[in-house]
C-alpha cells in the first residue's frame, strides 16, 4: 500500500494491526489435549482429546458479524400459517352456515371473499417480509465490507477505519460496521 495506515487517535501506524488478521489468529481451532481429575478418587488420572475453538477477549470483540438466517423456513412457516388459517376459517363458514341454515349461496360468496383475504394477506405478508430480508442481507454484505478494511491500534485500544478516519472503543464496533448502534 501507497499510503500508510494511520490511526486517528494517536497520529501513528507502528501498533495498527488489521482486525481480520487478529480475529484470524486469535481464533484457534483444532485439537487439544486436556489432563482429567479423578472424580472423588474413583477414575484414575488420564488425557483427553478434546476439540473445538477457543477465542482470545479482543478476537471475540472483532468478530465479524454474523450472515442472517436463511429466508426459506420463515417463509414455509408464513404459507403453512395462511393455508391453516383458510382451511380453519372456510370449515368454520360451512359448519355455522349448516347450522344455521343460511342459504348456500350466501356461504359460497362469504367463503370465497374469506378466501381471498386469507390469500391476499399471505402473498402480501410474503412479499413484505422478503423485501425486509433482502435489506437485511444488503446491510450485513456493507457490514462485512467496511469490517474487511478496518484497523486496530493497540496504543488506544481502538477501532478504525482508514477511508473514513473514524475510530471507536474495540467493543463499540457495530457503530463502524453500521453507522448507528447494532440493529435487532
Ligand atoms: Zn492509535
């Protein structure tokens, strides 16, 4: 790089560290080996294989933030509420209109109109919450761009972001990721 990468808090570059390379590294994940106690004298002494991560307090606070859930089982969720909703609601029309002797007619158009509102308002919560989703996708995708180019300066324990110059307390990382304290 051209230009060198200066935070704005102390003027400096020698202690900036980008923050992908420290949640990199200060991510560990693999296999490790752990000595086991014996349970009130009962099992002897021994080693354990044992596997999993483990994370150091300043990567966890520069990890980046999280994809959104898929959208397909929220969806599949909305269409199986709607359609036991209409068949729910269109039983009911029948029963009440058999008992009370409405005229066949009658239940035929209230059913349909039911029906359609049932429908309509499924499609319409369908296509609101798709709409919602792709926005959400849209801000985690900035969310990740700007987190990709951000720095750490140990000097003053901060974030910053290079093309912006603006800095903010290492656990204070959403209002760079997202202009505004984190959403949800
Ligand atoms: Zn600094």
């Amino acid at each position: 790089m051209n230009n060198p990468i200066i935070c704005p808090q102390c003027g400096r570059d020698d202690m900036a560290q980008k923050v992908t390379g420290i949640y990199e590294t200060g991510t560990a994940t693999g296999a490790f080996q752990g000595r086991t106690r014996p349970l009130l004298g009962l099992l002897p002494d021994g080693v354990q294989n044992l596997s999993g991560s483990t994370q150091t307090l300043l990567s966890r606070k520069l990890t980046p933030p999280p994809r959104p859930a898929k959208t397909s089982e929220r969806l599949l969720l909305l269409v199986i509420v709607g359609m036991i909703m209409l068949v729910v609601s269109e039983g009911l029309l029948v029963l009440v209109g058999l008992l009370l002797k409405f005229p066949s007619l009658g239940i035929g158009f209230l059913g349909l109109l039911v029906g359609f509102l049932i429908v309509g308002g499924t499609v319409l919560a369908t296509l609101v919450y798709t709409r919602n989703h792709q926005h959400t996708i849209k801000a985690w995708q900035d969310a990740i761009a700007i987190w990709e180019r951000l720095y750490y300066c140990s000097r003053n324990d901060c974030i910053f972001d290079p093309l912006t110059r603006q800095s903010v307390p290492t656990d204070r990382m959403d209002l760079l990721l997202y202009g505004r304290p984190k959403p949800r």
